[in-house]
C-alpha cells in the first residue's frame, strides 16, 4: 500500500459481506501462526455467523477494520466477556491483512477498541494475550499502555498449546497509559 498521507482507520461492526475478509485473515497459514494454524472453510463460516450475530445482539461486537479513504475493510478487532481467574473482564485481539500491515493500522484500531470498551463502563480491564514471540502483537500492547501482567499457557486451538503474554490496561484509570 503506497501512502504519503497519514492514514483515517474506523472501525464498522462486522456485517454479512465481511466473509471473504475473514476467510483471507483465519484461512492462510502466515496470518494464522501465532493463533494455532488456519481454520477450514466450514469453521471460519461458523465464526464469521458468530461475528454477525454479535453485531444484531449488540454484544461482544467484532469490527472490521475500514482504512480512509479508500473505504475498505482491512482486518477484524473486537472485545469481548472473558472469564479471568475471579473475575470478568473484557478480551481483545485483532488481525490486519499482509498488504496492510506495518502502517500503524492495528495501533490505531486497538486505540478505538479502547475508548469505546471504555465507554462500555462495564468491566475495568481489557486484556489481550498474544503469544509471547508475536513482536507486533506485543509492540502494539506496549505502545498502546497495556501493562504486561505475565505469562499464561492456553490450549489454543483444543490440542494447540500457546505461551502467550498477558497485557491489561485499566479502563477505569483517569488517564490513558500511551508510551
Ligand atoms: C499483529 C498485526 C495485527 C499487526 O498489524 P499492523 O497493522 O502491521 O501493526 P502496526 O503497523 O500498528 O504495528 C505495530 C507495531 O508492531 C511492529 N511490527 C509490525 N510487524 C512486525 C514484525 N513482523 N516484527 C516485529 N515488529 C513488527 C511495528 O513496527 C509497530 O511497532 P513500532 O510502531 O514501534 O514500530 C498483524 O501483524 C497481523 O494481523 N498478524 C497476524 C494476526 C495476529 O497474529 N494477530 C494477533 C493476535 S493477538
């Protein structure tokens, strides 16, 4: 992607058109590396109904990624309810298409996940855990004021084990922590 001009990122809740989207970010080997491999056809169709339910139900609302001014969709993020140790909390993750990635988008997205888990006034921490040697995932959280908590073992995919980092930052704090 060529751009001279800073780039406009909104996020629109996930609609019925965003399959093919979701296919290229769950179904290809390298965008799926760090989160256990590529889903088949059949279960990124089932994710992707999940998705556009979330978005009717106004819960747990999965976003695609829309750069300016081009108009066009280039990668999910969302929060949603996550049990964690004894309490709830809200949990977040994105993913961002190869041609679009390293221009600070996701960066970007994660700063709109943010305010509006923010506005939600629901649950004080939002986390995310990306596995421990995903530097870009990692670099987002740090510069986005996450605060690295430790380290978790999840089975991810079932039969998947992932060493991932926990980051979380206080949705309740006054001031947003950005490096
Ligand atoms: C993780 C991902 C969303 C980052 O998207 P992106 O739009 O390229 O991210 P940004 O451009 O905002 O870059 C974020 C930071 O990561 C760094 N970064 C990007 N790619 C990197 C790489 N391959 N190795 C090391 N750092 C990298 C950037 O330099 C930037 O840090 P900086 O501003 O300090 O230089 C994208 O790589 C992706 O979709 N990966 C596959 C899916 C995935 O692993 N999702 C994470 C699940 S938790």
């Amino acid at each position: 992607m060529a751009h001279n001009k800073p780039i406009d990122v909104h996020l629109r809740l996930w609609s019925d058109d965003d399959l093919p989207l979701l296919m290229r970010l769950m179904g290809d080997p390298a965008m799926t590396a760090y989160l256990g491999g590529p889903e088949s056809a059949e279960k990124i169709r089932e994710r992707h109904q999940g998705y556009c339910h979330n978005s009717v139900e106004e819960k747990d609302p999965i976003f695609a990624i829309i750069v300016e001014p081009e108009g066009i969709a280039v990668g999910s993020i969302g929060y949603w309810e996550k049990a964690w140790f004894d309490e709830t909390v809200w949990e977040t993750g994105w993913s961002v298409l190869p041609e679009f990635q390293g221009y600070g988008i996701a960066t970007k997205a994660a700063a709109l996940i943010v305010e509006r888990a923010r506005l939600e006034k629901k649950f004080r921490f939002l986390h995310a855990f990306p596995s421990f040697d995903n530097a870009a995932s990692n670099a987002i959280c740090r510069k986005s004021g996450f605060l690295l908590r430790g380290m978790f073992n999840f089975e991810y995919p079932p039969g998947n084990l992932m060493c991932c980092n926990d980051w979380s930052f206080d949705l309740f704090a006054d001031e947003p922590r950005i490096a």
